[in-house]
C-alpha cells in the first residue's frame, strides 16, 4: 500500500445481518462473505477514507494487531475487493468540476476522514456593496478561468510542475470544491450568513484549509468568525479600504456592508489583532482601532522585513484579500477601484514572505467583479494557488 493513498470501503459494498450472521455483500458481482464481529469491527475502519498509518493505529488500539499482521490484513481486503484506494469524484452530472478542476464534493464528504487537506467554498453574495453590484458572479467565473492556470488530478496527485524554481508541487495534497453556499433569495445577513460561519468553523476544525471565493467584503466576517470561533487568531487583510469607521452596530444583520464589515470583526474577543495593507482610499477622518496596524499603499515594501519580524509565529493567521488592493492598471474588475496599490509581483512578495513565516489557517477572496476579460480571473487564481502551495509545503 502506497503512504500516501486514503483507502475506503467499496462503494458497492453492502452490509446485511441475516440470522444472527453479519454479511457483506458486493451487489455489482453477486458475491458475499459471512464476517465475524471482529473482522466486521475492521472493516467499518475504513468506512471513511483512511490512509495506512491511521489504519494500522486504530488496528493496534482496538485489536492489539501488530503491523505485520495489520498489513496481512490490508493485503487481503484489497485482494478481495472489500476495500479500494479513495479517489474524489465530481458529482455532477455535467462533469463541469471545481475551482483548478478540483471535484465537487459536498461539506459531509469533505469532513469524511482526515483526506482533504483543502476546500474551496463560493459565497455569490453581493447585496452589501455601496457602488457596482456584480461580484456574485465571482465564484463561477474563477472556477471557469482558473483552469487555464492548473487543472488539479485527484487521482494521481502529481500536482504540478513550477518552472520558475523547477519544483514539484502540491504532491499528495488533496483539494475539493464544496460549490457554492445557496439561497433561493439571499435575505440581507441572514441564514446563509450563518451557514458559511459553520462550514467555515467545521472545515478548519478538521485541520481542511478553508478558501472562500466572494462575494463581496462582508462575507469576510462569518469566514473570520467561522476560524476563529474556538482559537485565538490574527487578521491580515489587504485591502484599498480600512472598511471600519468605529460604528457600532445595534443590528448587525441590517447595518453591516462591505464598507463596514471590520468594525465587526473588531468585536470578535478571538481576534486579537488586524493588519491592513495597502489601504489607500481617503476618508474624511482618521479611524483609528487598538487593535488595527495599517500599512498604507505600498509603503509595506520599503519596511517589509521588519515587517515580517513583527509577526507572531505563535498565533495563526487568517487572510483576507480584496482584490483591489492591487493597481487598477492590472485589476480594474472590481466595483470600488483606487488610484495606486502594489503589482502583482510585489502583493506576491509580501505574501510569500508571511505564509513562509507564520501559520495561515484559511483564506477568503473578496470584491472580483468578473467582465468579459478573463485576464483578472487568471492573476487571482494564480495567487490563491501560490498561497495554498505555499500552505502546503509545510505539511
């Protein structure tokens, strides 16, 4: 058995009790075999996907089986078509797959076992915007552009060739794409709002990499409220706007939008601090917050090791990037641009530097307004595979 293979059981497997006898049937071939408690007890190990090492761990806690026989015991139940390596299909009809060609899997099959190491989630949301609706349409349209950057093959794992270092990446990393969190009628805040928070919270929990496609800025909030919900984190948003102003909200589910959103998050007593860069838009007083550093236009570059000095690598860190804190000369799709901001070289650089010195526990990104274009669609989804690479490399 390869190391890095997840194993389940068959999926035309079928378990029956008959007369005080417990049976496993396979209802494609016709063939069943009568099991004793203790081989059924087992099999049911690999009820979700499981790789050897938690196999042979669960074997030797609850059997007290050494290795040699636990790999005796694999040898045969793959020989006999009981179980087979695990490999994420799509489950939609029309074959039309996720982000980088990841499966479409629901949130149940994700938590399923310890196999997915990332997952995306589109949030189509864009009733708090103040200027240009239309970054709803963000998720399909990444999930359609990004393949024209890596077209991810969840049965090799091979993961893909990067030409500038001449590496292998994304070896043996799973990724799977949850779609999108629905409505029939998005309500302002409301329902939907909650169920990213739980997915969210759910998916980080389980150690998976959450990555949120927005959607504009306010669905920033469930995500950090999600992954910060049982653990102390930081907050690095880049961003042309500080989206705070002090308000307090008496009923955030009516007063929050994406112009506001951080005031909120703010009030998260897990949220210990928030770092901006790249904020740049004017306002007509300065805010100022505790627990808020900011680092204005692209100021960060001339300070950017000491920045990275500053950073904790005892706390984990959640990103949250809206898409206009780069120049409008090279990402004008988006609703409320701002004169300035870095290239994409240089948001690379300052982002490399940070996930290679601290722990990022989950992403979001936020403010894409897709047009007929599909050059912005291809920047974003290469720097969200640079930071899951990145990620990556340190399992």
């Amino acid at each position: 058995m390869k190391k890095n293979v997840f194993y389940k059981v068959k999926e035309s497997i079928v378990f029956l009790q008959e007369n005080d006898k417990c049976k496993i049937w396979e209802h494609k071939s016709g063939w069943e075999v009568i099991l004793n408690e203790h081989m059924l007890d087992i099999i049911s190990i690999f009820t979700i996907p499981v790789n050897r090492e938690l196999a042979f761990e669960k074997m030797k806690k609850n059997h007290n089986i050494d290795e040699n026989k636990a790999i005796e015991i694999l040898d045969y139940l793959i020989g006999e078509g009981i179980i087979e390596p695990y490999h994420p299909q799509t489950n939609t009809v029309d074959n039309k797959n996720g982000i980088f060609n990841t499966p479409l899997l629901s949130i149940k099959e994700c938590l399923s076992g310890d196999w997915c190491d990332v997952a995306f989630i589109g949030m189509p949301y864009d009733l708090n915007v103040t200027y240009q609706p239309g970054t709803r349409f963000a998720p399909s349209y990444l999930r359609k552009v990004s393949r024209a950057v890596y077209n991810y093959d969840s049965t090799s794992l091979e993961g893909y060739f990067d030409p500038i270092d001449r590496t292998q990446k994304l070896e043996n990393i799973r990724l799977a794409d949850c779609g999108d969190i629905k409505a029939i009628v998005f309500s302002k805040n409301g329902s939907h709002f909650d169920a990213l928070k739980d997915t969210i919270y759910k998916l980080s929990s389980k150690n998976i990499f959450p990555v949120t496609l927005g959607g504009d800025h306010s669905i920033a909030y469930p995500c950090i409220a999600g992954v910060s919900k049982d653990k102390k984190i930081k907050v690095i948003q880049f961003d042309a706007h500080s989206d705070f102003g002090l308000m307090k909200m008496n009923n955030w589910r009516e007063d929050l939008h994406h112009g506001n959103f951080m005031d909120k998050v703010l009030e998260l007593e897990n949220v210990e601090e928030v770092i901006q860069v790249g904020i740049r838009q004017i306002t007509s007083k300065n805010y100022e917050n505790n627990k808020v550093k900011i680092y204005p236009d692209i100021s960060i570059l001339d300070i950017l090791e000491e920045f990275i000095d500053t950073l904790d690598s005892d706390i984990s860190y959640y990103i949250t990037l809206d898409v206009d804190v780069l120049n409008p000369l090279i990402m004008n799709a988006t609703g409320t641009p701002v004169s300035g901001g870095f290239d994409y070289k240089e948001l690379l650089l300052i982002i490399e530097k940070i996930v290679r010195k601290v722990k990022v526990i989950g992403l979001d990104v936020v403010e894409l307004l897709p047009g007929k274009s599909e050059v912005e669609g291809i920047i974003i989804s290469n720097i969200i595979l640079k930071i899951i690479t990145m990620e990556m490399e340190k399992k």
